[in-house]
C-alpha cells in the first residue's frame, strides 16, 4: 500500500476545497485499486460533490441550515458556532474510497473529492492518501 500525508490551507472562512487534482496525482501510474482519502480531524469531512456550479456554496449553505453557527452546542470553545463543527463529520464523513483503473480515478464526469471544513478557528488541514493496490 501506499500512503501518504498532504497538507492544506484552508483559511479563516467555511470551505469546500477541491482535492480532485492531488487525488489524480496520487494515483497516477499506479495501476488498479482503491483510492481512499482521509482527513483525520474531528471538524472536517470528505464530500464527492460537483463543484464549480454552485453546488459547493449550496452544500455550505445545507450545513449552515442543519447546523446553525450558534450558541446551541454544548461544545462552545473557539469561535461563535464551534460545536456544530463537530457534529458535521456526522453527516459529511472524514473519509471516501474511489475506485482507480488503470491509475485513473473511476469518477463521474462531474464528480471531484472535496474537503468540507466549516471550522474557522483551523486554517491547517492533513489529508491521508492511501492506495491499495488490486
């Protein structure tokens, strides 16, 4: 297997980060097998979503409706909110496995690996890529 830990910025705001091209890099002459992305943090998550026609910023907008930035949460440290931040892997999971042909990513056409990352008060993000072989 092969494995290995990228870093990314994420920023002060909410985020759905394309990872799609790092995804592609990983596995590229790699052969068959599985790709699968994780992100081991308590406040992020992993999404195959379509991206770049609004359905990034609808996907944010859903979270914000399923788990508003208040003061309901019971996990109140860092910034106004920061509880619901734990509750979204929950719902957006921290990982995703995808099949790779011929060291090519079996996507659909419209679908790309995105990090998902409504914690403001993290700004740095690991990834672990691991491919397993078939």
């Amino acid at each position: 297997m092969h494995s290995e830990t990228r870093s990314y910025r994420t920023g002060g705001e909410e985020v759905v980060l394309d990872l799609t091209d790092d995804a592609a890099e990983v596995a590229a002459g790699r052969g068959d097998g599985l790709l699968h992305v994780f992100v081991p943090h308590a406040t992020a998550g992993i999404a195959i979503i379509e991206t770049g026609s609004g359905s990034d910023d609808d996907l944010l907008s859903a979270l914000a409706d399923l788990l508003p930035a208040d003061d309901r949460w019971r996990h109140r440290h860092g910034s106004r909110g920061h509880g619901r931040s734990h509750v979204m892997p929950a719902i957006v999971p921290p990982h995703a496995t995808v099949p790779v042909l011929d060291g090519r990513l079996a996507l659909g056409t419209w679908q790309s690996i995105c990090l998902v990352d409504l914690n403001i008060d993290n700004a740095e993000r690991e990834v672990r890529w691991s491919f397993l072989r078939g």
